[in-house]
C-alpha cells in the first residue's frame, strides 16, 4: 500500500528510478531441464532484497545467471544500466557485482590474506590495501588470522572472509547464497547482522536466507521463489504475515 | 527398515531410520535438502553399505546384498541422475531391464522387447519406442528411467525425484503415470520436491531431517506438522503463525 501511495505521487512529473539490477523472463536450467521458469525480479538502490524459497526453488541457479556463470535459455538481465546477459564473470564483477557463493567456495590451503585479495583482482593492488581495511573494520576477528590458511578457521569465520572476498570487489550489489547455511543459530543471526551492516553504508544487497523469519526481518523487500518461479513479491514486513510463503514451500 | 544408520566420515546421513512400506502403497519420503533421502534410497537397494540397523523386504533380510541382487529380488529404482544407454534407442534400453532383472523377468530377447513395449505403453512412451534417446525431451527422459526400473518387474519400485525440472502441465502428467504404475499392482516408494505429488499419489508421507524420521502420517497432515513447518521455514516462522500442535 505505502509503495503504491508513493509511486503514485511520483507518477507523472518524475520517472520512477530504474533498478540496480533488473531480471526480466529468465529461464535457464541444466541438461536435466529448466530451474527457472520466466523469473522477473528487481533490486532498487540501496536495497537489502530477500530471496527465499524452499530447496530446489531455484535460488542458486538464479544467482548464477545474474552473476554470468549459468547462460538462461531466454530473459534478460540488466545491471547499473546495462545489458549483462550472458556477460562473462570477470566483467560483471568489474560493473559492481560481486558473488557470495553457497558453501564459501574459499582456497582452503591459502592464507586468508591471499583469499581477500583475490577479491580485488581487478582493482588496483594499493586500492586494495585500503579495501582491505574496510572489510577488516568490519570483521575485527579476522585481524590476527590473516596469515592462518582459511581452511583452519571455523565455519563462520570462514564465512566471514567469503563476504569480505565479495566485499573486496567495492560492489554496488552484493549477492550472498545462505550465508548461514550449516552455521550455528548463534552465528547466523551475526551473519544476518553483517548483511544490514553492509547494506547500511551503502551497497545494495541481495540475500538468500533459509530460514524465513530471519530474512524477512533483515530485509527491505522479499521474492519467494516456488519451483522456478516467482510466487510472491512484497515489502518484507508485509510477507512476515502473509502464509502464503508456508504455501509456497509446503503445498498447504 | 529397522534402525538404519549410515555414516559419510564423521557425518551421520542417516540415524535410526526406522519405517515400514505397506504392500500395495504409495509412500513419499521428503525432507530438506541433507535430510538423507537418497541415502535411504542408496540403502535400500544396495549401492550404500549400513553401518548399523537393518533392511528386510519380502520376509527376508536384503541389507549388506549388492545392488544386482536387491534388484533381482524385485526392488527396482530410478536415478536421480538419468543414465540411459546414449547410442540404443528408447526401446532397447527398457529391454534392458526385462533381461537383466528381477526373477520374475530375466527374459529372452524378443519377450524382453514384447515386455518393454508393454511398460513403454504404461508410461506413456510408446509412440517413441524406436527413437535414439539423445533426442527425447527432458520428462521423456524421465519416463524411460521409470520404464527402465518398471522393465525389471519390481514388487517395490524406488523413485528418485522424478518430477524435479518438469513444469506443470509435465508433473500432472508425470502423476497420472504413478498412478497408473500403482494400479498395475506395484508398491511405490518416492522421493519428492514437490508437495503437490506427495498430496497426490501417496497414502503415507515420512518426513526425514537431519537423518532422522521428524514425522510420519497422512501427507496433508504431515505437511501442517508444526516441527515440518519448523524443519523448512524456520522455528520462528512457525511459532508467529502458531501451525497447529505435533501431529
């Protein structure tokens, strides 16, 4: 209701800002068939966007198509204004945005310096430095670790330093993929809290989180993914009530 | 199944996993993703070794056998991976199954090819049957796994996932097929995704997490079960909306 009212006032005299990042009619799957079925999503500017939904929804599958590592069958995906369907990796990175993969996906036997930086391949090495520092402010625990490989920290701390990689990049949109997935409750509601950080000094940020409620009140605006496709859209606090999302994930 | 237990390293993929499938039901098995189903299924029939508990079928003990003499038996399964013979066609490779299968059909060639035509009918894909399977769609894929593990003549038939990657229209159909399977005298025993075949097709749903049984029951039931909502959506999740007590 209250987005409408405000768009409403808006309409006309001034143009609705477009989306960070824009998914219109994506379908993509693997050899085993379509995962997505015509999926239309939107992250605004300065959003912290939730995306949830029961396993094998589609989320990841999703995530890696926006971020160029799985080619759709047809749609379109656009980023700060541009065409990035199909775009390789590497150059949707250098646009701002940066892929928080599932499972961490960190260089086990190199240091947890070396794990950072990688982040920042494509920037310059002295940029780097003071990037480095930004995402050590963030997590001070990992301060006196950096020489330690990451495969020895624990599993959040591990977790920690696959952000803090995203984070090197200096991204618009940062995409995480459950990152509390096999984390202690305890941790996951710090991981949660370092997403609203993140998002609070200003990166736009996409979340897919398994545990709803933890989602929908971290975020600003929720998609729940159902077999492929998208079967609801709303504020966050409004889908907090709404149990159509039980629906989605358990057929009643 | 009696107390199975099964064990990756130090991870306990399944624990004291215990149940029973009627003669001549449907039974779906769910669970979040790492609850252990396929392990079941692996368990079932053969291709994983338990580390504790027991599996009989039929009065006998089929735990610790390989998977060729759980399949002999008559338990047939289906991959969730399909892996059709690429370079035969879609008949051959049900004939397959007819000649390498349980007692009841070990069959000579041309039988064999009358009894995979048969099944190919059952599940829908006759008018294909002499086609190469590189050039079947992905629910026709599907279906010939399904006549594949059919061809052996189970009396308990294994379904892994069979719906996932199908749209609507595709798992209806892929339903009517389970139906018609049950009805032709087979107990079936199938892993889903997808709520809407488990509300469907099956009498019992067992609901596994984290590698135990979490639920047993009525399907519709099974899916309101508070600890169900609580396994996928969050404890918080179902504590707000106040899903009815514990089955």
């Amino acid at each position: 209701m209250a987005s409408a009212t405000r768009a409403g006032t808006r309409s006309g005299a001034v143009a609705e800002p477009s989306p960070l990042l824009e998914v219109r009619g994506l379908t993509a799957g693997f050899g085993a068939g379509p995962v997505l079925f015509g999926v239309d999503l939107s992250v605004r500017e300065g959003q912290l966007l939730a995306l949830i939904g029961a396993n094998g929804a589609g989320k990841s599958t999703l995530l890696g198509v926006i971020s160029g590592l799985v080619s759709p069958s047809s749609g379109r995906v656009r980023f700060a204004g541009q065409d990035i369907t199909g775009a390789a990796p590497e150059r949707i990175v250098a646009l701002g945005l940066a892929h928080v993969p599932q499972g961490r996906r960190l260089f086990a036997t190199m240091s947890v310096r070396k794990n950072l930086l990688l982040g920042a391949y494509r920037r310059k090495l002295g940029r780097a430095d003071s990037e480095l520092e930004r995402v050590l402010g963030l997590f001070p625990q990992l301060k006196d670790k950096l020489g330690r490989d990451a495969g020895m920290l624990s599993g959040g701390e591990q977790q920690m330093v696959a952000i803090g990689r995203g984070l090197m990049a200096r991204p618009r949109l940062l995409m995480m993929d459950e990152p509390s997935l096999g984390l202690a409750p305890i941790v996951v509601e710090r991981v949660v809290e370092v997403a609203r950080e993140i998002n609070r000094e200003g990166t736009s940020v996409l979340l897919v989180e398994q545990d709803v409620m933890i989602a929908l009140e971290a975020a600003d605006y929720a998609y729940v993914l159902e077999n492929g496709r998208i079967a609801l859209g709303g504020p966050a606090a409004e889908l907090q009530d709404d149990t159509r999302i039980r629906a989605a994930y358990l057929g009643v | 199944m009696r107390s199975v237990t099964k064990r990756f390293g130090g991870v306990l993929a399944l624990s004291d996993v215990s149940f029973d499938v009627p003669e001549g039901q449907v039974l779906g098995v769910i669970g979040p993703n790492g609850a252990g189903k396929t392990t079941l299924l692996n368990c079932i029939s053969g291709v994983n070794r338990l580390d504790g508990g027991e599996v009989h079928f039929a009065g006998q003990r089929i735990s610790g056998r390989r998977p060729y003499e759980v399949a002999r038996l008559g338990i047939g399964r289906t991959f969730q991976i399909v892996k059709p013979f690429a370079s035969m066609t879609v008949r051959e490779n049900a004939a397959v199954g007819a000649v390498f299968g349980s007692a009841q059909a070990r069959m000579a060639t041309a039988a064999a090819f009358r009894y995979a035509d048969e099944v190919l009918d059952l599940v829908g894909l006759a008018p294909k049957r002499s086609l190469p399977v590189g050039s079947l769609t992905v629910p026709d894929r599907k279906r010939l796994e399904v006549a594949r593990a059919l061809c052996t003549k189970p009396r308990l038939l294994l379904l892994d996932e069979v719906m996932s990657g199908l749209n609507a229209v595709e798992v209806d159909e892929a339903l009517e097929m389970v139906r018609r399977v049950h009805s032709s005298g087979v107990t079936i025993m199938l892993i889903e995704h997808v709520m809407r075949v488990i509300v469907g097709v099956c009498a019992q749903a067992v609901v596994l997490h984290l590698g135990r049984v979490l639920v047993a029951g009525q399907p519709a039931e099974v899916l309101r079960d508070r600890r169900v909502v609580e396994a996928y959506l969050g404890e918080r999740y179902a504590s707000r909306h106040a899903v009815g007590g514990s089955g």
